[in-house]
C-alpha cells in the first residue's frame, strides 16, 4: 500500500462546483479508471480519497491535490495521469502524482490570485481603494460560526499582498492563513472591501499554490 | 460553454454547476456542420431532468445522427431566472451556449402536467412567441412528447406537433423530414401537413374543435386530410432498439445518480387508476442478456457504481431471478450495487430478497395504493393484506426495520371506512413486526404511511370519473390522522391543492389554452414546486378567463360524451375502459395479462405479452 497525492487543476465549468460535487467526481472516475486505488470496506465499498485543502466552489485552483492510497505499490504514475484524465470532465485535469511529502496539516497558508473589476468604476480606483484598505490596522468582518454571528479581524490572517493595476482589472496578489484551524476565504476579503469602499466588484480568484507555517511550498 | 455575460451572474445563485454544462460526455459538435440543431428541454431543475431516463435515450440517438446536434435545456431557478431577466439573457443550451432561439426544434417532454407553465415560461425566457400561430418560419418548431402529450388540447395552442407514444422512431422520422423540406424551401405549414400523415404526429392546429352549450365537445374534426384519428408509436423489438451505452455524468448531484438500465416496457397489472399500465400497452420486455450487456456496459463507461433496472414493476419482469444472478455475476467484483425500484407487494421474495441485498439495503416502499380489500379490489390492485403482511414480516426477518406505504385517497366508491382502513393496515404492518420471531433485536420498527389524491387521467378505466373537492379530501386527511393511534406510523400526506389542479389540467380541453397563456403572461412558472405554487392565484386567473376549474376536475363525464382526448388511440378500446369502469362499480377484479387475456385491444401491435406462451395454457 503506498499513499499518492495527485495533482490537478480545477476552472473552467468545474470552478462552479463544489467540494461535494468535486469528491463526487473524483470517486467516479477512480471507480471508472480501475486504477487499484483502496477501496473502503464498508456496506458501500468505495475509492478512499482525502483533500488536503477544499477549495470552495468559484475559485480556479491550479495545483490542487487529492490523496489515495494505492494498493499496487509499483502501478506508474504516468498511468494513473493518462488514465484519470480520460474519466474526468475537461474542467479538471490531472498534471501529476507524488508521493506525499507533508501531512495535510501541516498547510498554513494559501496564495491566491484576485482579480478585481467593477463596469461603472475605472482601475485607478479600485487600486487606490484597495491600497487604502489593505493599509487599515484591522479589517472587521461578521463570521457566522455555530454560536451566531462573531467578529473577526481578518488583517491578521493576511500574510503578504502585492496590488497590480492592469488594463481591465486590478490584480491582488495575496497570502492568506488557511488550513482546518484557521482559515481566511479570500471572498471575505472581498466583501470587507466591497462594504469599506462602497464599491461593487466582480472578482475572480484563483488559488495558486499552498504553504506550511515555513512557507515552504506544500508537497 | 457558458458566454461571459452568464458567468457573471453564476456566483450570485445557488448552485451554479447546473448551469454550465462542461460534463464528461456531453456532446459537442460543430453548428455549421450540421443540418439541425434540436433544443431537448426538460420543464424542470437541472437536477430533475438529468434523472430522466427518456431524455438520455432521445439525446444519445440523436446525437448519433450526424446531421443533427442535440443540445441540453433546463428550466433555471427561480434565483437564475431572475438574474437572466434583469441582465437580458435568453434562456440557452448548455453544450454551445447558443440562445434556444437559434435551434430548429426546441422539444419537451412533458412528464407531469404541472410543468406546463414551465414549458411556456422556458419559451417566453427564450424570446420566442409561445403560440404556434405566432412562429411562423420553418424554424422554432415547438415539438412535445411523453405521458402528458396523450391529452395535449390544453397546450394545444403552444405546440406545432406532439409525438404520441415512443419517441424513438417518429422522432427521427419528424426531423429528417424538417430537413428535407428545408433543402426544398418548403414552408412551415407544409411541412405540418406532410408531418401530420406520419403515424404517430399529432399537428393540433390542422383540427378544428366545437363545443355544445354545457361546455362539453360537440365535435373534434380535421381540417383537409389530416387523419381523423392519431395511433401511438411503439417498439416493437426492445432487443434491438436503441439504448444508449453511455450517459452525460452530471458535474452535481442530481435526483437519480446513478446508470439506469430499462428492462421493460408496459405493465401486466392493469390497475385502473394508473395511466402508464394502459398507455404502454403491451409490455414489451428485453431479454436477460440483453440487459446484462447493456447494464455492463453502461457501469464500465459511466464509472457509476449503482444501476437500477428501471421498469413500472420490476418483479413482473419473467425472468426476474434469472437476471439477478447474472447481474451479480460481475457486480460484486466490479463494487456495482444493484437497486430494483417498483416492488410489488406480492413480488418481494426471499430469493429476490437476497440477491438484491448482497449489495446495498436501501429502503423498502410498497404501494398497496388502498386500505380495504374492497377498495384494492375496485382499482384492481390485486394485493391482498395478507400478502402484504406476509411481505413485511419477510422483509423485517431479513433485517428491515422501516417500511414505507404508498396509498391513495379519493378513489372512486370510497367510503370513510374504506379510509379508516388505511389506518389500520398501517397498524397491522406495525404488529406484524412485533409478532415476528426474529425481528432485528432492540430496534422498534417505523412505518411510513402516505396518501396522495387521486387525481383521474385519460386512457384509463376512470377517465369519467370526479375528483373529490378539496374540502372532501381535507376531511379525509384529517379522518386517517385521527385513526392513527401509535407514534411508529408517520404519516404524511400530498397537498391536496396541486392534485386538484392537475386533474383540471390532465383532462383539460383547448379551452384551457387561454388560461395558460394568461398564466405565462403573469409569470407563473415551477408550479410543481411548494415554493412558487398557489393554488389561489390560479383560481383567480381561471375566474377571469370564464373558466369554471370543477367542469374539468369534479364532473363525473357520461360514457357517451366526446372527450377531448378521443382522437388519440394509444391501443387500448374505449369499450374496454368502460367495461372495466363498470366491474370497478361491482369490487370486480381483472386477472393480469399473464393470466389471462382480457382483450383489451393492445393485441393489434402484435407484439410483447399479448404473443407470450401463458403457463396455463401449456
């Protein structure tokens, strides 16, 4: 039995999924590909898949993961790309396998692309607000949580950000806290700054790669 | 392929994914290489129509064609709808993207008659005039099919040709006419009147209808030499008719996730309320191998790891147990799950028991359909209590503890015992669990009872009869919640509102053709949803058409009146129905088909069990 974390990239019609939909997906075309992934052994025996790190649905992702336990230790990594690819909506497309190097928890941050364009306001704008906002000391947003609606200051959670104007859109470059204790959706960010500039924006984000708490580069 | 435009609106509404196509197995082909393009619309969520079994077969065969592109249409959300309306986005097909009114045909089927308003609402978001009278290019061509087109007059006025029966050859022959009187310039009408001369084509603008004074119809004529009277289509050799080998694999979670695998047509029974057991008469069945290659093939290309045998009563099938076993020849090595929907009563046997749970235990639902013997009789359900009783205590000694009944109120002669009595089978099914020697240990046992209203429809044995009113029905509701004494029945029961108007619509006649224009007009859509329907906005529409909705829904009809839907023969006599209408009056049963034929009138087709050998006669 050796584990395997397969890479792939979710846009297109696929970027409208969810995580639901996308692990119903991925089940499917692991059953389909016959690749001799562990099975559950359950009443309903099914491909044993884990996610390192959702991705939540309207985000591209370019190098998500997913990690299955193979029950062939020596079956190739290219059959596994050639096959999967086959079983699998062209929204999503498998660019490689590894072996694992870290632990899912080990992720702490995420890097994130944001592209930002509002039709009835010009870039210049939206840069200079966005450099305004992103200067603020705190940056407050309701949360709802189990226990009702909670405040929280998402500027901690922003490690580091880049702002680029461009000819139609403004580009946010940004590193957030993420992993299953502490995570900051970029789509917060977004509306904390719709309600602090009074804009209205259209965003497309885009996950670019994931980060341990050395911000080494998951692996 | 969704435009930019659409992909603004889709992080705004729920569930966006049914929305952008992309699936693995959609069909995309080149629009300019291609001589028709055929919009299939299903009048419902995304996640209802992609559960359709008949819209996966007509897809897959179309597509096969070279010269036609068929493209997927779904009614959107409410939340959608009204983002398309406010950016000015006409409802389009998910493979190209393209508006549905660029398409050649834009079908339907028609699988309940509450999605009617869909129907017009998807035209209306289309941009396209929602009365055939209004199309007149030879483009556009409103097509219609399913169980709901067998009385088409309410929509009559909407829809340029209804294909009666099974689509799959008229179909194809409909549209491989379109394109040849296109290469020959011929006009719309033309091509309606040489439609309506293929067997099977229903063109309800070459007819004219008069009424009498009380409202009923005077007579249904032809105009020119359209056929007086319309005979279904059917398939003849299920073996050898096409069956898709793959399915479009939604990117969401749909109603039905899973492959479907048909293993026969038409139903033996004959129970008197049910449409479907005469609309598809004879049965017709595939063979086991057949079935098994089919099923085998439909798992390895899917990657589903569920199928179920699709038919109105799987344990009729004659070579049911022999299936099952080469079913599970490869499934349990292959980690695909069996499931047979549609048990009958009296079908659940060990032996099906058995094979079936080796793969997944899901929940068990019987329709004994009626409380008392006399009823069942009535309707001809052929279900004794014993039977039933005998079939729980089965199922509860092979480890089930819930069971779900599926019965009907508002049948024809009930009476309030008749009702009570629904109560009390509820109660036997629970004691028979608690008499059981070796019930599951320390669970308690939960039976779900169910009624829905019935609702009269054509082409069967109580086409004349009334609905009960709405207050009628209420009464009864509360009656059998009152009769249930123990907390281990649940007991639910239909919205008696959305029955009432389904009976005005299933036995509807052209008049109604007003009512639903208004309808459209007023936005009415989703009307099969608790979200959107109301039944006293519908009331009020039919007030100010003139239209008195208790003519079409609570009339008892006599057996010599026009009924709209007389010109349509789907196989199965008028006299027949009337006979059986009349042994329902005296608690007559009618043995099924396999026992004994009955004569009534499906032998024409000769085909499927009307040529079958009978046991008893070898």
């Amino acid at each position: 039995m050796k584990n395997v974390r397969i890479w792939f990239k979710k846009d297109f019609e696929c970027r409208y999924i969810s995580h639901l939909d996308l692990n119903r997906c991925m089940l499917r075309a692991l059953h389909k590909s016959k690749i001799p992934v562990w099975h559950t052994e359950g009443f309903n025996p099914h491909p044993f898949a884990t996610f390192p790190l959702p991705l939540s649905l309207g985000f591209r992702g370019v190098n998500e993961c997913m990690d299955v336990k193979l029950e062939d230790d020596n079956y190739s990594f290219e059959e596994i790309i050639s096959k999967l690819n086959v079983c699998l909506p062209r929204g999503i497309h498998i660019f490689d396998v590894t072996e694992p190097v870290m632990k899912a928890g080990k992720i702490a941050f995420a890097e994130f692309s944001i592209k930002l364009s509002s039709e009835n306001t010009n870039t210049t704008v939206i840069t200079e607000k966005l450099s305004e906002f992103l200067a603020l000391d705190k940056i407050e947003i309701e949360k709802r949580s189990k226990k009702g609606l909670k405040t929280v200051d998402i500027k901690q959670g922003i490690k580091n950000f880049e702002i680029k104007e461009k000819f139609d859109f403004v580009l946010l470059n940004v590193i957030l806290t993420a992993g299953s204790s502490d995570n900051v959706n970029p789509n917060l960010l977004v509306s904390a700054f719709e309600n602090y500039s009074a804009l209205t924006v259209d965003s497309d984000i885009t996950r670019n790669d994931l980060y341990n708490s050395e911000m080494e580069l998951f692996r | 392929m969704v435009s930019k435009e659409v992909e603004k609106l889709l992080l705004k509404v729920q569930k966006p994914g049914r929305y952008v196509g992309g699936e693995l197995n959609e069909v995309i082909k080149d629009k300019n290489s291609v001589d028709v393009r055929f919009a299939f619309c299903f009048p419902d969520t995304y996640e209802v129509g992609m559960s359709h079994l008949g819209m996966k077969i007509l897809y897959s065969q179309f597509n096969k064609e070279d010269y036609i592109w068929c493209e997927r249409v779904f009614a959107p959300w409410v939340d959608m709808e009204e983002e398309m309306i406010k950016n000015n986005i006409p409802l389009y097909a998910l493979e190209s993207g393209d508006p549905v009114s660029d398409f050649d045909f834009i079908g339907f089927t028609l699988q309940y008659e509450l999605s009617f308003t869909n129907m017009l609402n998807m035209l209306k978001l289309s941009n396209v005039p929602i009365k055939s009278s209004d199309r007149k290019e030879l483009k556009q061509i409103v097509v219609a099919g399913g169980p709901c087109a067998c009385n088409p007059e309410p929509i009559a006025d909407f829809v340029d040709i209804f294909f009666i029966g099974e689509g799959e050859e008229v179909d194809l022959e409909v549209i491989n006419l379109f394109r040849e009187c296109r290469k020959e310039g011929k006009s719309k009408a033309e091509f309606l009147e040489l439609c309506s001369h293929i067997e099977g084509v229903y063109v309800p603008s070459l007819y004219d209808v008069s009424y009498n004074d009380d409202g009923t119809i005077k007579s249904f004529q032809p105009k020119g030499d359209a056929p007086a009277v319309i005979h279904k289509r059917l398939i003849k050799d299920m073996d050898n008719c096409f069956y898709p080998d793959n399915f479009v694999i939604p990117l969401v979670e749909i109603v039905h996730d899973r492959a479907v695998q048909e293993i026969f047509r038409g139903c033996i029974r004959g129970c008197r309320f049910c449409q479907a057991g005469f609309i598809y008469r004879p049965v017709r069945e595939k063979s086991p191998e057949t079935i098994n290659a089919q099923c085998k093939a439909l798992c390895e290309n899917t990657g589903y790891d569920e199928v179920s045998l699709s038919s109105l009563s799987s344990s009729d099938y004659s070579q049911i147990v022999p299936l099952l076993e080469k079913l599970n020849e490869w499934s349990k090595d292959e980690k695909v799950s069996i499931s047979l929907p549609s048990l009958r009563v009296d079908g659940f046997t060990d032996d099906i028991m058995n094979k079936i749970k080796t793969v997944r235990k899901s929940g068990l639902t019987f329709a004994p359909e009626a409380g008392s013997q006399r009823m069942r009789d009535v309707i001809n359900k052929n279900v004794r209590e014993e039977e039933l009783l005998a079939t729980c205590a089965t199922a509860f000694e092979g480890g089930w503890t819930t069971v779900k009944l599926y019965f009907m109120i508002g049948l024809p002669t009930e009476t309030i015992e008749d009702v009570e009595a629904i109560a009390k089978l509820g109660q036997a099914v629970v004691d028979t669990y608690y008499k059981c020697p070796n019930k599951p240990k320390g669970k308690s046992v939960r039976v779900t009872v169910s009624a829905s209203s019935f609702v009269p429809k054509p082409f069967t044995p109580f086409q004349w009869e009334p609905q009960d009113t709405i207050p009628v029905l209420h009464e009864k509701q509360v009656h059998i919640k009152e009769s249930i004494t123990t907390k281990k029945i649940q007991f639910n029961y239909h919205d008696a509102d959305t029955s009432y108007l389904e009976a005005v619509f299933a036995r509807g006649d052209r008049k109604l053709c007003k009512v639903m224009e208004l309808a459209c007009e007023r936005g009415f859509h989703f009307d099969g949803w608790n979200d959107c329907f109301s039944l006293e906005k519908w009331l009020e529409l039919f007030d100010e058409c003139g239209i008195d909705p208790a003519f079409y829904a609570n009339r008892r009809r006599s057996f010599d009146e026009i009924l709209p839907w007389d010109h349509i023969d789907y196989g199965v006599t008028k006299d027949y129905l009337i006979k059986e209408c009349k042994k329902a009056y005296e608690n007559t049963t009618t043995p099924h088909c396999r026992l004994k034929c009955n004569n009534c009138g499906a032998a024409k087709y000769r085909e499927g069990v009307c040529f079958e050998k009978r046991k008893n006669l070898v």
